[in-house]
C-alpha cells in the first residue's frame, strides 16, 4: 500500500487519461515522498526503499519468484517487479520489505523467512544524499497464497527460469541477473535433519545465492557442499 498512489506523482510524469483513484485504505508514513536524483529522475521513498524477493519451491523442486504486474496507472505501470516500496525513518530494509509484501499482496510475514539483503541501486540526489533500493532475499516453504492490492494487476509466482521472458521493471531487470540463483544439490543421509531445511535460498558469499535442495546420501559432492552444510548450520 506504500508505494505512490497516482496523485503522489509528479506532475511532468503523470498521464493525463488516468484519473486519480480514491484508495480509502492508502496508509502514509514518513517516507513516503519523491526524491531526485541529480540528474532529474524521480525516486520513491524518501529514506530508500525495499522491496522482496521471495522464493518457493515449485512441485519439481526449483524456485519460483513472486512477482507484481504494477497497475497501468503507477510509475512504470504495466511492467513486472517486486513487491515493495518506501522505507519508514524508523525501519529496516528487512522490515520494510515484509511490510511491503504484506501490504501489497496480503503475505503472513511469519511465513517469510529472510535470507540476506543486498543493495541494488544508488542514485546520487541533492545535498550529498544518496538514495538506495534494497532487494530482500527470502523464502517461503510453498507458494503463498497471496491477494493484490491496488497496486497490482496481478501477484505471480513464475519460475526463476521464467522470469527474463516477462517485461520487468527496468530497476528490477538491471538487478535480476545478480539475484538469480545457480542449482545446488546438497548430498544428505535419509536421517539427516538439514533435509527439514531444504529446499532454499542460500547466500555462498556476499550477494552469490544458490538454491539448495537435498540429494542422495550417494551423491557425489560439489565443490560447495562443505561449505552450504556449514553456512546451514547457522540459523538463518
């Protein structure tokens, strides 16, 4: 609900066909605001913004994504991207995004467990502030079920392999790349209770995921599977 509402536009980006809708439940907090960046361009989110990347897993095992068909009337309405929007003063990033998401598309945040969180945009603005957009990486244990707001023409899990055949949102598009995960196949014992962990979202080194599912105990080993059972072993 905290992304721009048509009205909040500036006036040099607002189509003149669209009307201002009147969205009763539209809840304000203290970041919602433009800011430009020095060369001109609007950016929502007076102190940045946040959105999810939430991960599923499909019934083969691989990863969905939950993307959001924005509203024709919003900025770069009609592209696909995540859910999210401006971060309060007194925020996180994290708690932004799974605000946003729950807001936006009506998720059980008990359900969205965070993985990391990587910067994915700084634009320089005036007076030396820098503005930021910052990708929540999480998981959910299944597809959600989930229910768009006004902002959304639609809530999609789409395949991770399938997401480069939507329209993105350009700020999205310029990012995706280095979110995508690469398949890793962790070879665990029948027994073992890192398989009640899997499949997931796993952070190898600082913004390189992987996503993770449970093999045969006979497999042969990758060269990363030392360290994926290491880094499952810490809480996360």
């Amino acid at each position: 609900m905290r992304g721009p509402g048509y009205s909040d536009f500036p006036t040099r980006y607002r189509s003149a066909t669209q009307p201002t809708p009147n969205y009763h439940e539209r809840v304000r907090g203290d970041g919602d605001g433009w800011v430009v960046s020095d060369t001109g361009s609007p950016h929502w989110g007076r102190y940045g913004a946040a959105g999810l990347l939430l991960r599923a897993p499909r019934s083969d095992g691989s990863p969905a994504v939950l993307l959001q068909h924005r509203a024709p009337w919003s900025h770069q309405g009609g592209t696909w991207g995540l859910p999210g929007g401006a971060r309060d003063s007194h925020e996180s990033a994290e708690e932004a995004a799974v605000r946003e998401a729950h807001e936006e598309a009506g998720l059980v945040s008990e359900l969205v467990s965070v993985r990391a969180s990587v910067i994915t945009a700084h634009v320089p603005a005036a007076n030396g502030y820098t503005w930021t957009y910052t990708t929540v990486v999480a998981d959910a244990p299944q597809q959600l079920q989930t229910v768009a707001n006004f902002e959304s023409a639609e809530m999609r899990w789409v395949g991770e392999d399938q997401v480069d055949e939507l329209p993105l949102h350009p700020g999205f598009a310029a990012s995706w790349r280095r979110l995508r995960t690469a398949p890793e196949v962790l070879p665990l014992g029948h027994d073992d209770q890192l398989r009640d962990s899997l499949p997931r979202t796993v952070e190898i080194e600082q913004g390189v995921f992987v996503w993770c599912t449970a093999g045969h105990p006979d497999q042969e080993p990758s060269q990363l599977s030392s360290r994926i059972s290491a880094l499952l072993q810490v809480p996360n």
